[in-house]
C-alpha cells in the first residue's frame, strides 16, 4: 500500500509539474508575442506592419493542412506503444515532410489565382520555409507524449528571448520589413533546432527514427479527421485578418492585428482553467457520476463569470490599453479590441464544453461544431466586410465563437445537455464565482 500511494503521488508531481512547465511557457511565449509585437508594430507603421501579418496568417491557413492532424495521433500512438517510439516518430516525420513539400507546392499557385502583388508573394515564399522546419514537431510531441514538458519549454523560451532581442536589433539597424520577416523563419529554426537538441540529448539519436508504410496508411486514416477539424479552427481563426488584407487594405489588417495581439492573451485564461481542472473532472467523473454534474456546472459557472468580468474590464480599457502600448498611430485598435475582448466569453463557453465532450467521450461530433464555425465565418465576413470594415470583422469573430463553440452545441442532439450548462454558467454563473476552491478540493 505504502509504495502505491508513494507512486501515485509521484505521478501527481509529475503531471502538476509537467502543467507548470506548460503553463511558464505559454505565458512567456504570449508575452513574448506582444512585447516583440509592440517593438516591430511602432516601427513598421501600420501598412507594413498590416503585411506582415498578412504574411503569417496566409501561411498560417496552409500550415494545418502540413501537420495534417498528425500530431495528436503521434501523442497518442506513442503513448499507447512506447516500445515503437522510432517507428511512430520516423513514418509520422517522413509524412509530415511530404505534406510540407505539397504545401511548398500550393502557396505559389494560389497566390497566382488571388493575384497578390510579387512583393507581398515574395514575403510568404520565404515565409512558407517555417512550413517545413514546423516538421520537427515530432520530437515536441515525443516529449508531450511521456508527460516531459521541461525541455521543450525552455528551448521556446529561448527563441522568445533571442527573437525579441533579434527584432530590437533590426530595429535599431533601421532595417527593411523583409528582414523581419526572415526573423520570423529565424524563429522557426531556432524551434527546430532547439527540439532536436533536446531529442538527441535526452532520449535518443534521431537516426533510429524508421518509415514504416503499412503504420503510415494507418496513422494518415487516423489523423484525417483532426485534418478537417483542425482546419476548421484554423480557417476561421485567420482568415478574417486574410480577408482585410485582401478585401479592405494592409493599413487597416495592422490596426486589427494589435486588437488581436491582446485578444490572445484574454484567451489563454479560459484555456489554462480548462487544462488544470479537466484532470480532477476526469477522475471524479469515473467514481460518482452524481458528484462530475454538480462540480462540472461549477467548473463552467466559473470558468465563464471570470471571463465575462475579465471582458468587461478590457472592453472599458481599450483606449489607454492600446494607446500606452502601441501608441496613438493605432488607437484605431481600440474600437476593434472594445468589440473582440467578447471573444474570450465565446472561448469559455467553447472550451469549458469541449473539455466536457472529451471526459464524457462523445467527441464524434465535435468537428461539426468546428466546420459550423468555420462556415459561419466566411459567409458573414463575405457580407460585412465591405460595408462595416474591421469593426464589422471583429462581431463576426464574436458571433462566430458563439455559434461554433455554443449554438453548435443545441443543434447536434448528444451536445444539448452541455448546452444547458452552458446557459446556466452564462446566465446563473456568477452566483458560484465564490465557490472556486470547490474544484480544488
């Protein structure tokens, strides 16, 4: 009894710590994001900067189609099967470079049909690079798969302090906008790099890694699914800021893009509550099924209040926000981030529910509530776009939140059940925002 308890406490340390390391690194990570965003913004001006992040979200849309929703396979498969970790690693890794050449392949033809200006098509060619460097992921996953974040972690802090330093020193140097954009491959390799050291150092030499092509037809069936899901989320995550560089102009992508910068952060609170309390929900939801509602429709009255409260107060501050960070060249941002601050609600509810599928196991229609996203993006910021500009954009972002991550839940039968929860957190929530330690205990 005594050496049970004793490893069940050590898996304990471990994941709790393996979730600090995340946590540490997300946080650095999206800090990092806005202090370099702040220092390249103020420097490029609006239209520059509005290009550059034209740029990453053209390249961000073929990226998902890349990965191909190999990675959470890779985890999974790798946890279920430790003893062929070089099998996994090496046909996930083969598949992921091919993917990455057929991207390679696509950008170019179409950036010739959405007749993009050769400057800008030029940016994303060298962009595009990072596609194939991202295909190092395979040894993030490794790490993620045996519940070992440390590494990884500190190596994408060490690109984001060597990234700000890089862009400062551009900066300074007084350099071109095709600079920063190399900067931004820079980051990629120095990810790359970075994984790979961590590999070989801890666990292996990546030349055991092995193609197996009766695994690859396997894991390529499998991760289809995800492809469609995943590239969902990512379409209408970035397509509004694809659709103002091409629709409206760069000057007012720039301006949209600083609104966003803040809008990531916001996120990453519903995101956090949700990746520290789904472990304790999961094991409660195995012993008493009675104790999983009541606390679950906790877990969500909080988790939403907080970013309703959370919304309000950014929706308020948005002028001296934007203005005391990114100067009074982009205050036109604080309109856009009033509106998107909104967001974070939609993400709760969105992410809260989500978890819940996934402890309930009912996730087969999960993809749905993406695709729906995904659908309701594109057509409203098709009509609004032109007549309302990025403020019309950024109430699409929002609605379109609510409809994927809410509304979804109504329409497909197995999900209204959490649907009521959720109106009973949006609604009722706050009455358990003092019952917090609740799910702590």
């Amino acid at each position: 009894m005594f050496f049970g308890n004793s490893n069940e406490i050590s898996k304990k340390d471990k994941a709790l710590r393996n979730i600090m390391w995340a946590v540490c690194g997300k946080i650095v990570s999206l800090l990092g994001v806005l202090v370099g965003a702040i220092i390249v913004a103020r420097y490029l001006g609006q239209e520059q900067y509005g290009i550059m992040n034209y740029v990453v979200s053209y390249v961000a849309i073929f990226q998902v189609f890349a990965d191909f929703g190999l990675d959470l396979i890779q985890i999974r498969e790798e946890s279920k099967n430790p003893s062929l970790r070089d099998k996994i690693i090496g046909t996930v890794f083969i598949l992921k470079l091919l993917f990455a050449f057929i991207t390679l392949l696509a950008i170019p033809i179409t950036l010739y049909f959405f007749e993009t200006s050769s400057e800008i098509s030029y940016f994303i060619m060298i962009y595009a690079f990072s596609v194939v460097l991202n295909t190092t992921w395979v040894s993030r996953n490794h790490f993620t798969s045996i519940v070992w974040n440390e590494y990884m972690v500190k190596t994408e802090i060490t690109r984001t302090l060597v990234g700000i330093i890089v862009k400062v020193a551009l900066v300074l140097m007084h350099m071109s906008l095709i600079w920063f954009i190399m900067s931004l491959v820079l980051d990629s390799f120095l990810l790359a790099t970075g994984y790979i050291l961590s590999y070989t150092k801890k666990i292996d030499s990546i030349r055991k890694w092995k193609f197996d092509k009766e695994l690859a037809v396997y894991i390529v069936k499998q991760s289809f699914p995800l492809l469609l899901s995943g590239a969902a989320i990512v379409i209408y995550n970035r397509i509004d800021q694809v659709m103002i560089g091409s629709i409206i102009d760069q000057s007012r992508l720039g301006i949209y893009s600083v609104a966003v910068r803040f809008v990531e952060l916001l996120v990453f609170v519903p995101t956090i509550i949700s990746q520290t309390i789904s472990p304790m929900l999961v094991e409660i939801h195995q012993k008493d099924g009675q104790q999983y509602e009541r606390l679950s429709q906790v877990f969500l009255n909080i988790t939403v209040s907080g970013c309703v409260i959370l919304a309000i107060v950014v929706s308020l501050l948005s002028y001296p926000v934007v203005y005391l960070t990114f100067g009074q060249e982009y205050i036109g941002a604080a309109s856009v981030l009033a509106i998107l601050s909104f967001k974070v609600i939609g993400d709760a509810l969105s992410q809260t529910s989500g978890q819940l599928i996934i402890i309930e196991g009912i996730q087969r229609y999960a993809s749905v509530r993406n695709i729906i996203g995904c659908v309701t993006c594109v057509v409203l910021n098709l009509i609004v776009i032109k007549h309302f500009g990025i403020r019309g954009v950024a109430y699409v972002a929002v609605i379109t939140i609510f409809v994927s991550g809410t509304l979804a839940d109504f329409i497909i039968p197995p999900y209204r059940r959490i649907f009521c929860k959720q109106m009973q957190s949006l609604f009722m929530g706050w009455k358990d925002i003092i019952h917090i330690r609740t799910l702590l205990q």
